[in-house]
C-alpha cells in the first residue's frame, strides 16, 4: 500500500503541476479527490488492513490527500496569475488616460457669485420676484409718475394684457415689503428687459443686482459704509467711490456711484444708482398692505441697484456684450 500511495503521490502532484486551465485542474480534482477518485479508492482499501498498521496507514493516506488539496489550490491561484497578466499584457499602462473636458462657471456667473457671497456676510438675503411684472410694481409703487419716459412703449416690453418685462430689479424691493415686516435686508440679482437697439454695449436682455435695506434709523452713513465695503472687497482696497447727486423717482436724495480701480481698467466708471428709500415708495407699501409697519415716520432705508454685465466685461477685458451670451466656446474657454 505504501508503494501504491507513493505512485498515486507522484502522479498526482505531476498531473496538477501540468493542467493548463481551470477545467483541466477540475478534472484533476475529480480523478484524485472524488467520490471515485483513485485516492478515495485507495481510503476504501483501508478496510482489508490488518488492524495493526491502520494508524500508520491512515497517516500516510492522510498526508496524501493533504498534499494533492494544497497542490490544487495552488495550481488554481497560479492559473488565476496567470490569467490577470495576460490580459493587461497588450495594455501600455504608462499611456496618458482620457480625461472628462472641465467646464468653468461663465464670466457673469463667476462675478455673481462674489457679489453675492460678499453681501451674505454683511447680512443680506436673497429675494426674487417674477420677471413678467404689473405696472403697479415696476413703476406706480416706486413713485415713477405715468408720463415717466421709462414707462413709454419704446422704452418697455409690454404684453398685451398689460403687463410688462420688468425693466429693472426695483420691483423685488416692492415684492419683498409686502410680503415681509421690516426689518427687511434683501439683495435680488436678476434679469431686466429693455427696448435698447442690440450693439457691443447693449442687449434686451441685461443682468441687475438690486438692494434694500429698510429697518429703524437706517441713514444714508449705512448705505455709503455697506456699498464703499462692497466695491473695496470686490475690486481691491485701494478702489475709490464717488457719490454724485442725481435723481431717481424712488429714492431721496439719489446718487450715482462712481468707481475707480485698477482692476476695471484703472479709469473712473459710473457703475451703481442708490438712495434713501422714498417716502412715497413706503407710503404705497403701507397702502397696499393695510397696515403702517413701513410708516416713513418709523422706518428708513436704503437701496440701490446696477447692471452685472459691464462689470463682468471690465473685470474681464470683454470688448463686445453679445459675447457673454453667444455661447462660443472659444470666448467661454477662457474662463
Ligand atoms: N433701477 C435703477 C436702474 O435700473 C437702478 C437703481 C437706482 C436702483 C437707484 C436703486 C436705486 O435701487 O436706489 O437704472
């Protein structure tokens, strides 16, 4: 029986080391390990053993059986190594991969977001209003009288149920005081229309960023601090600000804001239209709520409003405004 086992040992572990699949190392497994495998018959022989040499016999089978389970396994992980290599054998590992092509965020998108970033931390949220505007919220609640030159169909988009494209983002300030009590301290970033001929400095469709602070004791020392700190961290802190007189129909006294940066090209631009709030603009909220929470004798405010895309194309170096919306992508790559 020795001898046998010794014989069986050698072919098994000679057969294993030669199968070239895992198919062939199945077979293998099958003819030595099972149910009639040369091994098991081998076991089955133990039966007619002499009682004496069962144990050492029963070692001997053992070992056997032991040595041809290892073989097995480690013909099958070799086969398995074998396999993994040569699939990546016709693959140059060191070539450069594809990568997915990056966009970037649109030169107006990226200025928004400052701008609106800035404003948040000096406590300011973020309102909306509805582009498709009454005349009451586009003009009569702002105190622009009806033979104002901003409300003539050259100047408007109308529809023809009367309603209008917002001509400019003031209708939010009165969207949002009457919905909201004061205090109210709002930015609203949106679009505006207006009837302009389209040339390299005008588009129907423009870009607006509004503001209105309106509280208890808000002075005009509040507006020229939250807007000089506003350009400062926008454009660098050695920018200059000049508040120059003017007139709007919803503020008083109205001014001009202009700039002067490195960073807009180092030349003194008018950039922003601000006040203090009307008292008129508070006494058409109050008649529209139905209550005297924006009485003018309690509380005051500020606002003020400018256009994004010049800002965006001085920052930028843009020379035409039709570029930010002709979704070239030789202009929107090099941003
Ligand atoms: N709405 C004005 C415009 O479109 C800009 C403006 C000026 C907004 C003064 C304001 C303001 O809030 O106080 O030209």
């Amino acid at each position: 029986m020795e001898t046998q086992v010794e014989t069986l040992r050698a072919e098994a572990l000679g057969e294993i080391g030669a199968v070239a699949d895992r198919q062939a190392l199945e077979a293998a497994r099958v003819r030595f390990l099972g149910k009639s495998g040369a091994i098991t018959s081998l076991s089955e022989g133990m039966r007619h053993v002499a009682k004496e040499d069962r144990p050492r016999l029963g070692k001997i089978l053992n070992d056997l059986r032991q040595a041809v389970t290892s073989a097995l396994e480690e013909r099958e992980i070799r086969l398995l190594e074998e396999a993994d290599a040569a699939s990546v054998v016709a693959l140059d590992l060191t070539l450069p991969g594809t990568f997915p092509a990056a966009g970037s965020l649109h030169p107006l998108t990226q200025l928004l977001d400052r701008a609106v970033r800035c404003f948040r931390r000096m406590g300011f949220a973020i309102a909306d209003g509805p582009d498709i505007e009454t005349e009451w919220h586009c003009f009569d609640a702002l105190n622009t009288p009806p033979d104002h030159p901003a409300r003539n169909e050259q100047d408007t988009f109308y529809l023809p149920d009367g309603r209008l494209l917002r001509s400019h983002t003031s209708t939010v300030q009165i969207r949002v005081m009457e919905n909201c009590p004061p205090p109210v301290r709002i930015i609203a970033p949106g679009a505006a229309y207006r009837r302009d001929e389209v040339d390299a400095t005008h588009l129907a469709q423009f870009t607006q960023m509004e503001g209105l602070y309106v509280a208890p004791g808000v002075s005009l020392a509040d507006l020229k601090g939250t807007l000089e700190f506003f350009f400062r961290e926008l454009f660098g802190p050695e920018t200059e600000t000049q508040f120059r007189p003017h007139f709007f129909p919803f503020t008083e006294p109205s001014y001009e804001i202009d700039i002067h940066a490195e960073a807009l090209g180092g030349q003194w631009m008018e950039l922003a239209g601000c006040g203090m709030v009307d008292p008129a603009v508070l006494e058409a909220i109050c008649s529209k709520r139905g209550d005297r929470l924006y009485d003018p004798e309690s509380v005051s405010g500020f606002a003020f409003g400018f256009g994004l895309d010049r800002l965006a194309m001085n920052l930028a170096r843009i020379p035409d405004i039709r570029m930010l919306v002709e979704n070239d992508l030789r202009f929107l790559k090099q941003f």
